[in-house]
DNA sequence: TTTCCTTTTGAAACCGGTTTTAATGCTTCA
DNA sequence: TGAAGCATTAAAACCGGTTTCAAAAGGAAA
C-alpha cells in the first residue's frame, strides 16, 4: 500500500506537502499543489485513516446499539427502518457505522465491549432501558452521545416521537367513533416509550372523562405473541370496544386473539395501534395506527450527532421531539369498498 | 485519556516494558509484571485501539455490507437473523462491526467508501448481485472475503445454502401430496439464490417426468408485493395446482393473491416456499417451506473470515453449503385441527 | 542592490502504541 | 577474579499520518 512518504518522494517535495495538499491547506502554492496533486492522482493514494485517526483523534465512526432486550425486537421493522436512516446519514457524510446487536446472554459482555472501544467518534443508542448502565457509562466516559427515545437525563441528546400526545390522539380517536369502553396493552414498562404511551393513554381517558380502570390495562412487551396473548387476557377478563396497543406488532397479534374469539373488527372491538411500520397497511385489516417516523429519526438522530461532532459542541444537549400522526384505516374505519377475509374461503367440514 | 507514557512512569519503567504486559510477552521478570500490572489495573488502563493498529495493521474490525436491491428488503427478516448471528460471533470474539446498507440510490457511493476504507480486517458480503463490482474491487484489493451466497469465483469463501437441492425437495414434496401441475416464482435472476432457486426447481420437475412450461414460470423479485403481483400474473395465464415460490415474503403475497381468486389453499392450490422465516410459521395458514439456517449462516460466515484472519490464511477459500430442511405446514397439508380462517368473520353487507 | 516582509517549503516533533536493538545486571563456571 | 551466557530492561526506530517551527525563497519598497 502506497504511503505519504512514496508520494512524496515521486513528487520531489516533503511529506509535510503532501498533507498540506491531502487536507487543503491553503498554504501551498498552485504549482505545487498541481504536482503533488497529479501524482497522488496517479497512484490513487489514499491516506490511511487509522494514522490518521491517530493524529486527529477522530475516526469518523458512529457507533449504533439496538439492545435487542427481546431477541425478537430485531425482526421488528422498527430497527431496520431505523438503521436505514441513519446508515444513509452515514454514507453522505463519509461516516461509516459500527453496529452493535445487544443479545441478552452477552449484554454484560457487548457493553464492555462498547465502552471500550476507542474506535468511536459518537454513539447512537436505541430505545435502551430505564437506567440502562451502557448509558452511564457513556456518559461518565463523556463518549457524545444520541438516545433514540427519551430519557430522563437533561444532559443527553436524544430523538424520541411525542408518544405521549400521539396517544392522545389515539384515545381521541377511539372516542370520536363512539367507543367508550377503552383498553389499551402496554410496550415494556423498561422503555420510556412504553410508559409513555401508557401516559398518554391515560390522558386521553381524563381529557375525555372516562373512567381508568386498572383490569383494562394489560402489560405487553412490543412483540406480536405479547399482543396475543395479553389480548386474550384482556377478552377473558373484562368487556371493552377500543383497544390501545402500543405497536403495530402487537396489534397483528390482538388482531389474531380477536378473530379466535370471534368477534368483529372494527364493530365489536376498534384498535388503534403505534408505529405504522410497513407492514401495517398491508395488513388484513390495515392498521389504524399512530404514525412516528422511525427512518426520520434515525436520519435525525445521526445527522444531530456528526453536527455535534463537527461543531465540536458535544456538551450542549439537543433534544428533539417528532410529532406522530394518526393513520386512519380498517381497524377503526372500515372503508366503502373493505373486504376483510370476505373473499377468502371459510373451511369446510374437517 | 491515559497513555503507556504515563503508565511506564507511573510504575517505573520504560513503556516497551508495559508493553510487554500487556502483550503478555514471556521476556519479563514476574516482579516486575505484577508490579505493572497493578499499575495498570489500578488506573483502569486501556490501550489505545488506534495506535495498535497503526503498528500491527490490525483492527478486529469486519465489515458487512448488505445491498438493498430493494430497499425493502431490509426489511425482510433475513437480514435481521443474518445480522444476529454475525453479530454474536464478533462479540465472543471481540471483534467489532461495521455495517453497510447500500441504498440503490447511493450504491456508487457507498461502495467507494467500503473499498477506500482501510478500517476493517475482512468483510462480509450478504447476497450481492452476480458480477457485483464492489467484490470485483475487493478481490483486487484483497480484501479478506466471505460472501454470503454462493458465487462463481473459485477463489473467493463463501456460505450457502444448498438452494438447488432444497427446490428440488419442495417439488418432490409437492408430488407426493398428489400435485402434477407446478407453477414457479423466481427470487431475483440477479442473485444465484434466485437463479438456484429456479434451476432445482426444474431439477425436480425433470426427476418427476413433469414437463417444464415456460407459461409456469414467473419472475418475482423476494419482495411481498412481487409474490402477489406475479401470482395474479400466473393465475391469469395458466392452471396449476402447485406453487414453488423462492421465498416466504413472496408466498404471503401469493396467499393474499390466491384467496383474493377465490382459490383455497391448499386443496386447489398447495404452496411451498423457502427460507422458513420466523413468521412462516405464525401465518394464517402456516408456510410450508423449505428451511435454511439463516443465522447459522451468519456465525458461520463470521467465524470462518475471523478463522481465516487468526490463522494468517486468507488464501484458501473455504466453500460451505449447509443443509436446508423441509418443513411441512398447512400451505400443503391441512392439519386435522386446522382453522384457516374458519372462525374469523366474515363480513356482513355494507 | 539591499532590506524587510510574506509565501512557501522542509525538518522535526508528535500521536500511542509495537518491535528491534543495545545495554545492563545477574549467574555460572573456569 | 574474570569471562561467558542468559534473562531482563531501556533506548531507539518504526507504523503513517498531522502540525509546529524554522528556514528558504520570492517580491516589494527603499
């Protein structure tokens, strides 16, 4: 591999001009800067970045860590859609990414791993636990930081959909289509954003004077067996016709316990859910679901961090707040021309 | 930050001698080790990756890229297991990762960031298109390579599945359960596992004595959409009562497809398909398809270019096909207590 | 032509490690 | 007691860049 001092040599100057010319300094007369230019052209040399690193103390890579608290999260569109936006981010920005998957059996271990490594120039974190010790660490380690979801910390940047209005927004929802029994099925009480939209759950049954009775609230963790099995729990217990859940994943699996029960949606039970990730409109039925823009704020969040990292202000936190978006669909609406199953053959005799 | 200047100091020695520790070099006394070492364990005392780098031209760093011909197909599970799986065996090995998704849109881009990148020690290539110019350049560069999906160089490792032989099970399945008029849909012509896909499907037409019908074969793209675009296709054309369709994204769109006809599935038409992804299984009705290990094929991938590294030998390739298996559910064989759909409702008139 | 100032360039130091080479100290043995 | 041999350690060179500092070159003014 060809280095400055080659280059040098071939250009007849010192390698202290060729890295004048390699970072654009405007010290270097146009002469000069043609020669040393033509042949580094020539050899397509390219600096080699970790000596470069060595010097500067910059890498130009972005650390992501989705805590994969369920193993399952992960085929949960959610993160795909998220690392798309930030690796995009990435790229234009001639950033490239180091991606960390939490599996619980090695959390210990990844994390060490994490804080360890100096290879880092900022770190991105998703949806981490409450008190997450990855998180204080890194902060104690002062590595720049950006949390997708909130956090309680003010100190730290982070990117987070209003989760707490957008449930209000779905409760309203729920209320303006005369549905006054209202359950809803929480995401892990560990994420901000599960007990957020719980919150704003609450909110919209008080804004709209209704009762918060504890039986309706049934505790989920984002998956779609989660959404199965606590909406089972929910039929057996209780009687309600709107149902909150807290992501479109675990909305399939309601959806799925509703049917076996036999009962109609959106007639005997509307649902709203949370994320409208793509599979939600192709649903059978499509999802009536609070929109939040996960590859935005991925883009965001990555775009925050490498402007942090530019202006070299790491120390004043951002903290951004997306607004979120009611989808309206089948679950609530059914539409003029809707067909749920009607067209798929019933079974005859076994 | 500390650095083995102020460690050496610290404990009173030259830093070749931390060194020496900390490469656990035989060549010190053991007073002076321990002594060192309590310095260094004291002060919580990491090197410093970069430097290290620069001299041993070492980064335990790998790569993975990931090309998003479509860009949905992130979001396809495969990918997220694919990730798993490579991701842990990094980890136990310490070695980090570094990802790239190559949006179409900046495929140029990011393959020259991949290529001019000098941070990683080897890459891994997750289903690239045949001729794919990035391996090109990564062969040229010798880069240490393990590409996911089989490929034609001799010289480069790879994983795979055994793709062809896995078609021809899922046509000898379809046989056997009495079907004789097999329609096709094809993954990408682009990638070997969609072309492998299609030739052992005609391997087991041939095996079969069954004719091979252009009018039977249709040409998707593993996505969703193109499995419910291309069976409409299929079932406007011609009849059949069988269906292989290269992957369990594409056989959902099928479904939606067939039932939207009318058909049922699998008396008049009986579906296999392929990669056994997670929710095949939890589908209204249940995949058949033929399983391949997609994250064993990750830590497999992973831990042969990490094998390859250590042992200094990045010359000869390593070929490894693995097993696929058939699993048989209900797109085939309706199970005694089978309830496809049976007990969800059907709609009432508008 | 000389002087002074501004550009431009090269030499040297540095980043934080590893590795080679040379020096030191300690044993061992004649 | 002195020389040889070995284990241990320090000094120095190196990895491939950037940056500081000083020197050289060039140009303008006197």
């Amino acid at each position: 591999m060809t280095t400055i001092n080659e280059i040098a040599k071939l250009a007849g100057v010192s390698r202290s001009t060729v890295s004048r010319v390699l970072n654009h300094d405007k010290n270097v007369s146009d002469r000069t800067r043609t020669k040393v230019q033509a042949v580094i052209d020539e050899q397509g040399y390219q600096p080699n970045p970790v000596a470069r690193s060595l010097t500067s103390g910059r890498t130009r890579v972005l650390g992501l860590v989705i805590p994969m608290v369920v193993s399952s999260l992960f085929r949960d569109p959610f993160f795909s859609l998220l690392a798309q936006g930030i690796s995009t981010v990435c790229t234009l920005n001639n950033y490239t990414l180091m991606l960390w998957l939490m599996e619980p059996n090695y959390e210990k271990r990844t994390s060490d791993n994490i804080l360890n490594n100096r290879l880092i120039d900022g770190i991105i974190v998703a949806s981490s636990k409450i008190g997450d010790p990855l998180i204080e660490g890194l902060i104690t380690r002062k590595v720049p930081l950006v949390q997708i979801g909130r956090n309680d910390c003010p100190d730290v940047s982070s990117v987070d959909a209003d989760n707490i209005h957008g449930s209000v927004m779905a409760v309203r929802h729920l209320v303006s289509i005369g549905k006054n029994q209202l359950a809803t099925i929480t995401g892990q009480m560990e994420l901000y954003s599960g007990r957020d939209r719980l919150t704003g759950f609450k909110h919209g049954l008080q804004e709209n004077n209704l009762p918060i009775c504890d039986e309706r609230i049934a505790f989920g963790n984002f998956t779609e067996e989660s959404g199965y099995t606590q909406t089972k729990l929910l039929l057996s217990k209780t009687a309600f016709d709107g149902l909150y859940i807290a992501s479109d994943m675990m909305a399939f699996g309601a959806i799925r316990a509703i049917y076996e029960a036999g009962l109609r949606i959106p007639e005997d039970i509307a649902i709203v859910s949370f994320d409208d990730i793509p599979p939600a409109e192709r649903h059978q039925p499509p999802l009536t679901t609070i929109r939040q823009p996960i590859r935005r704020m991925g883009s965001i969040a990555a775009q925050t961090l490498i402007d942090q990292l530019e202006t070299d202000d790491t120390a004043t936190p951002r903290r951004i707040i997306l607004q979120t978006e009611l989808k309206i669909r089948e679950t609530t609406i059914r539409s003029e021309f809707s067909n749920h199953y009607s067209q798929m053959p019933v079974r005859s005799t076994p």
